[in-house]
C-alpha cells in the first residue's frame, strides 16, 4: 500500500487517518513476509535456486549446517560479517525468514565442484588431510571432516567454490571476518600463506559428498 502520494484535505481528518494509517502500515508489515518460495526467488540470483550456486565468488549453500546458515544470516543482518553483496540483501529479509530458509538449504543436496588451477590440488591435498608442520597449521580434516562433509560445528567445504573459499581463508586471515566462534578459523589462516590457502581451495571443490 503507498501512502505517501496522499493528499490530505482537512487536518481534523488527516489527525485521525493518521492513526489508522499507522496502525494498518504496521500490520501490512508484519503480514509482509513473503512466503518461503517467493522469498527463495531472492536467493536463487546469486546462489541457484537449489543453493548450488555457479556464479564464481557466491558460495554453496546446499547441504550447510541449517543452524550455521541461520547464524551467518544474522551476522550479516547485525553486521558482524561484513559483505557488501549480502549487506544490500539482508535489509529486505526478516529475522523470521532466517530459519526457513536456512532449513530449506541445508536441505538441498550438494554438488559436485570443479577446480579452476588442477595442478595445485595434490599440494591442497597434503594441506587439509595433514596440515602445515612448519607454521603448526592444523589439519582441516581434524574438524571439516576428510571429505569435508563438516558435522552441526563444523561447515561443509566438498565441493564449495575455489573463489569464495580463497577470499574467505583471506578474510580470515586478515580479521575481516571476524565472526568465528573462538576465533578458531582466525588463527588457522593465519598459519598458511596466500599459494597455500590458493592450493587447500582448489583440493576442497574437487572433494565429494559421499553417496
Ligand atoms: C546479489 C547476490 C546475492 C543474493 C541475492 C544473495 N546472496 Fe547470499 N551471498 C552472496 C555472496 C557474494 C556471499 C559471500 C559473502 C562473503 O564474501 O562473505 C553470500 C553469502 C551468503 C551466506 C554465507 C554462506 C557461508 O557459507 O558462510 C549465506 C548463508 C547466504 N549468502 C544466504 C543468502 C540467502 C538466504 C539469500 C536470499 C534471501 C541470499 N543469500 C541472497 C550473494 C548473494
Ligand atoms: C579446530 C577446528 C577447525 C580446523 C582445524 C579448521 N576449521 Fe575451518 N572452520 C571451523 C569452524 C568452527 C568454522 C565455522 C566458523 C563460523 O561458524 O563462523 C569454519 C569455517 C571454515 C570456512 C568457511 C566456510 C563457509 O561456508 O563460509 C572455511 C572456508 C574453512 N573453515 C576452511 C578451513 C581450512 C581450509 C582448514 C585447514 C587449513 C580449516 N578450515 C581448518 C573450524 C575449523
């Protein structure tokens, strides 16, 4: 409903309209909330309507932790992780679509990825299964699990995009994200160097969701 091109002849009425007009602009707005397949629609530009997204940079959502999308969803929303994409989105959706729609990715079955540089996986390889004894990096099949299937603490890397995977193991490393609980990913990045969190990236989009 818009209001705003109203005219109101008379102030005794328009004193009066205005309540109701208040009042029925807060009850449009609870009534607002989209259903869940509308809202997906949104999503579905940037990450593919079943979470698998193509678009190198935006992350898979499918097969995620539904309680772990739920959180990102609303750090993005309080700003405690910083993107500039999903801080234009997050306005338009509301703390109450959060877990539906977190429930509906998890959900989907995560696809298969392709590495962009192949040369570089046998190195990524040897990173996640064993770590990095030099700078006492840990091995990131300790918590993703060997084929990065993840668990309800730990997020589901296999087969996650090499770009966004890099940029986050960057943000990591620099406090740009910030928003990992005990700063666990924090201090992991920043035992490895930029080829190596390049290497690890392309290991992780060829790793496979068990059938
Ligand atoms: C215009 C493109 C765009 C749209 C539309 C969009 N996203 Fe995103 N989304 C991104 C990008 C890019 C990132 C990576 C952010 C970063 O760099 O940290 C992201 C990140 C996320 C993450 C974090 C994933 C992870 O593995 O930590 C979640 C969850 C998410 N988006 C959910 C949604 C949902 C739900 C919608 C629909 C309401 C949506 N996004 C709409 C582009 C988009
Ligand atoms: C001690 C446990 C632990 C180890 C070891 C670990 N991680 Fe993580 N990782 C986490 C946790 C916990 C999160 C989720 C942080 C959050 O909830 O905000 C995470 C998140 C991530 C993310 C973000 C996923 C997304 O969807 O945005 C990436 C990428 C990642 N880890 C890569 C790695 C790599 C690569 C290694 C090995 C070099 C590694 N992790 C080792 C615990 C670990």
């Amino acid at each position: 409903m818009k209001y705003k091109n109203n005219r109101i002849g008379s102030a005794v009425l328009a004193c009066g309209t205005l309540v109701g007009m208040l009042l029925l602009s807060a009850t449009a707005r609870a009534d607002d909330i989209p259903p869940l397949e509308e809202r997906l629609q949104l999503c579905a530009g940037c990450h593919n309507p079943d979470g698998n997204s193509v678009i190198p940079g935006n992350p898979k959502l499918s097969g995620l932790d539904a309680k772990y999308i739920a959180r990102q969803l609303s750090d993005f929303k309080e700003g405690k992780r910083v993107s500039e994409v999903m801080a234009s989105i997050i306005p338009m959706v509301d703390e109450k679509e959060f877990k539906p729609l977190a429930a509906y990715f998890s959900k989907q079955k995560r696809t298969d990825g392709v590495p962009e540089k192949a040369d570089l996986v046998a190195a990524g390889k040897q990173i996640f299964d064993e770590g990095v004894i030099g700078t006492a990096a840990p091995a990131c099949a300790g918590c993703h699990n060997e084929d990065g299937s993840g668990s309800n603490k730990f997020p589901r890397l296999s087969g996650q995009d090499p770009t966004y995977v890099k940029a986050q193991m960057l943000n990591f490393k620099n406090a740009v994200r910030n928003n990992d609980p005990k700063a666990v990913m924090q201090a992991v990045a920043k035992r490895l160097n930029e080829q190596e969190i390049e290497a690890v990236a392309e290991y992780i989009v060829t790793l496979k969701e068990a059938e």
